[in-house]
C-alpha cells in the first residue's frame, strides 16, 4: 500500500511555509507568466485542498488526488524557479525591479523627511508668531518661561 510522506513523517519536523521558502517569488512572478500561472493554479488548489480537508476529511479520495495536485504544482514551481535563478535574462530583470523597488522606498523615505522638516518649520513659525504676540500684548518674561515650561 502507497502511503503519503505527510502520513510517514514525524510531526516533529519542520515544515517551511512557501512564504520562506519562495522568498522572491514575488519578484519572480512579474517577469515570467509561466511561473505566475503555476502559483496561481497552486493557490487555488492550496485553497481546494483546505477546503475538501475541512469539509470531507483526509481519507476521501478527492482530497487525495488535491494533494497530488498540490504537490505537483509544488514541484512545478521549485523547477520553474531552478530555472529561472539559472537564466541571465531572468537575473537582470530581477535585478532591474530590485532597484526600482529600492529607488521607489528611497523616493517614499525623501518624501517623509521633506514633510517632517516642512512640518518642524510650520511649528517653529506658529512659534515665534506666539512669542511675538505674548511680546505685544506685554506679558512678562518669566510668564512666558512659565507657560513654556508647563507645555514642555
């Protein structure tokens, strides 16, 4: 009799999730369709698979041939990725969106800088237009020294 790997093994070992595993899958996925077709058939069959375990068990026979289904698709992918690691064109397209990606969290963290220092500049104005007005209005200075140490 034919028994599955998952049924054999110790529950002691660790399986690592695809999120690991496929770190830059991702990445992967823009530049060939082949390996997005196949990630998305495994998706929706990890989706089955959870759903006909869920609902009918582990010993039904469909849920048997979704696992096989699985674990094809499974292997499927870790070709297509030996593949691609192993094909220039693919690196450089990597190594392409790898920079656009960097430049683009570059770009975000410029942007979130320029508006902090914006930012600081508005409340070091509404600053001085407050000591200006406490000066006019001939409040003392030891009141100022006062309501400013009581807001800091």
């Amino acid at each position: 009799m034919i028994a599955r790997v998952d049924a054999v093994q110790s529950s002691q070992d660790t399986i690592i999730p695809e999120e690991r595993y496929w770190s830059m899958i991702s990445l992967y996925i823009q530049v060939d369709p082949v390996l997005a077709q196949l990630y998305k058939q495994y998706c929706d069959t990890k989706d089955q698979l959870g759903q006909l375990l869920a609902d009918v068990g582990a010993s039904d026979p469909m849920t048997e041939i979704a696992w096989d289904m699985h674990d094809s698709l499974r292997s499927a992918i870790d070709t297509r990725l030996v593949e691609l690691k192993n094909c220039p064109e693919a690196t450089h397209k990597i190594e392409a969106l790898k920079n656009q990606e960097a430049l683009a969290v570059e770009r975000s963290e410029r942007e979130m800088r320029k508006q902090q220092s914006a930012k600081s500049l508005d409340e070091l104005i509404s600053f001085m237009m407050y000591v200006s007005f406490v000066m006019k209005n001939g409040m003392s200075f030891d009141e100022l020294r006062r309501d400013f140490s009581q807001a800091s």
